[in-house]
C-alpha cells in the first residue's frame, strides 16, 4: 500500500501539481435518506467513489495530480479511514490513479476512448431472459459532480437503486441504477426491482431519445466480489450508460459491472458510404449491438 504522507525520508518532493481537500469541498458527502438493506457507509463508499471517478473521467483532476493524504480525504469528507482506503483501492482496480511507496497517490494517465455511433434498444434479448433482485434502495441529494451529470435541480433528491442481475440462476451483473425523482416517481416499484430497466422507464411512459454508454475493463472491489460470488480483483467489464428523452433530458445514469467470464459484447460496424464519402471513411455507423450472457 502506497504510503501517502509524503516524500520518504531524504527523497525530494515529486515537481507535481496536488490538489488539495479544499479543491474538492464541492464534492463532500451530502446529507442521504435511505430505505431497504444499504447501509450508509456502504452509500458514501459508493457516492464518494463515484464522485472522484467523474472528476477524473472529465479531466477536473488532471493526470499527474497527486491526491490529498487519508487522513486529510477522511476529514474533508467526514468518513472513516477504512472507507478511503476502499475508494483509493478501487479507483486503482478501475486505472484512474497511481499509488507508490514513499510518494503518495496520483490521477494516472487517460486510456484512449474509442467512440461510434449505437442505435440500442434499451432492452436486449439477454435482459429479457434476466431475473434481478434488489440489494438496496435510497434517496440522496446528489454533490456537485453527480447533479451536473444528471442536470437535476441544487436541492432535488435521486433515487439510487444497486440490484444482481442473474440469467439461467447465475449472477451475471450488478447495477447501480440513479434516477431523477420525476422518473423515479412514477416508475413502478416492483418492475424496478425485478425486470430490465427499459420496462420500466416504458412502463413510466419514459421515452429514451438516445443513450450513450462507456465500457471500462476494471477489476472488482469487494462489494461487488461478494454480490457476484468472484474473488476481490477478478476482472469486470464496467459498462457506465445516461439516457436523455426527447427534451433532452437525462432520465437515467446506471452503473453495470459484469462478470467478464460470463457477458460478451457484439458491436457491428458498417462504414457509411455516399456523396463524399468512401469506404474508408473514419464515420462509422453502428448497425446492432448484442450482448450476451
């Protein structure tokens, strides 16, 4: 484990730039209500991890930053040290930081991002073979970073829904699905706990316009370890996805970690041929996407 409390001893300071807590003050554990079996340890776990995974993923924190100590990220954010530990651990497992002996912890260097183009139903074939069980439910006031992304109002609360997707008895997946209260108010509960959540934004009379989704290969923390029944560190392909309407709203942002033993994903890609363009024409349209279990 990397020891963060600065430079050994007669090593020089690494020429750096660190952010300090006082830079991520806008993201400090808010208040949360919650219901069902979620613990809020496990909630600002989970938030806290997220948070800093989206500052990294939109370039607020830089590549090469070095992160504040534990014990000034405990204070900062009013968890237990165990709980940064566990962040940092897995913001490691997804490659969004660096840790080193003696010399502190470090936003690490981007992946490269492959991008297309993919008209998906928001329902596929091995979704609608799937059963889900819900592990918790809660209703939070979302930081600064979660309500940017959702564009949800400073005082609007988002439910947050983690459940286990199995196909044939096996666990598959686990989602972590947030909602705006609008759409979280009038989709059903129980379609929410145990059916895809296309069902239940249609059931809703949710209309999706169109999604984008991000697929990451991490490996997984013991929270989903254990809801997968995996050793801690078994590689998981994390599939982040926000969903807008027709008024350009986002009605949805979800976290999916599957078991790579146990999903593939298929993408056909045809390339776009007509005035001005050629075969080998980088703009690529997706026709199809399958994903298996």
């Amino acid at each position: 484990m990397a020891n963060d409390d600065g430079p050994a001893a007669g090593e020089q300071s690494l020429q750096v730039p660190t952010v300090s807590t006082a830079d991520l003050s806008h993201i400090a554990a808010s208040p949360r209500t919650g219901r069902g079996a979620g613990s809020a340890t496990q909630a600002a776990h989970m938030e806290l991890t997220g948070l800093l995974a989206a500052l990294i993923n939109s370039g607020e924190l830089a590549p090469g930053v070095r992160l504040p100590p534990e014990r000034d990220m405990c204070k900062q954010f009013g968890v237990s040290r165990t709980t940064v530990r566990h962040v940092l651990d897995r913001l490691e497992r997804q490659n969004l930081i660096t840790r080193h002996v003696g010399r502190g912890t470090f936003v690490a260097e981007p992946k490269t991002v492959h991008t297309m183009s993919v008209p998906e139903s928001m329902v596929t074939a091995a979704e609608e073979a799937s059963t889900y069980r819900e592990v918790y439910r809660d209703l939070h006031v979302p930081n600064d970073r979660m309500r940017e992304l959702m564009t949800v109002e400073e005082d609007e609360e988002v439910s947050r829904t983690a459940r286990v997707r199995f196909v044939g008895g096996r666990s598959v997946s686990v989602e972590v699905v947030h909602l705006p209260t609008a759409v979280a108010g009038a989709v059903d509960d129980t379609q929410l706990a145990t059916g895809p959540l296309g069902v239940a934004l249609a059931g809703a009379g949710v209309e999706v316009a169109k999604a984008r989704q991000r697929y990451d290969p991490v490996l997984s923390a013991p929270w989903e370890s254990d809801l997968l029944d995996v050793p801690p560190g078994t590689p998981l392909m994390l599939v982040t996805r926000r969903s807008w309407d027709h008024e350009d709203r986002v009605v949805e942002y979800t976290l999916e970690y599957h078991r790579a033993d146990r999903n593939s994903f298929l993408i056909e890609v045809t390339a776009l041929q007509g005035p001005g363009r050629s075969a080998g024409d980088a703009n690529l349209d997706a026709r199809g996407v399958e994903r298996g279990s």
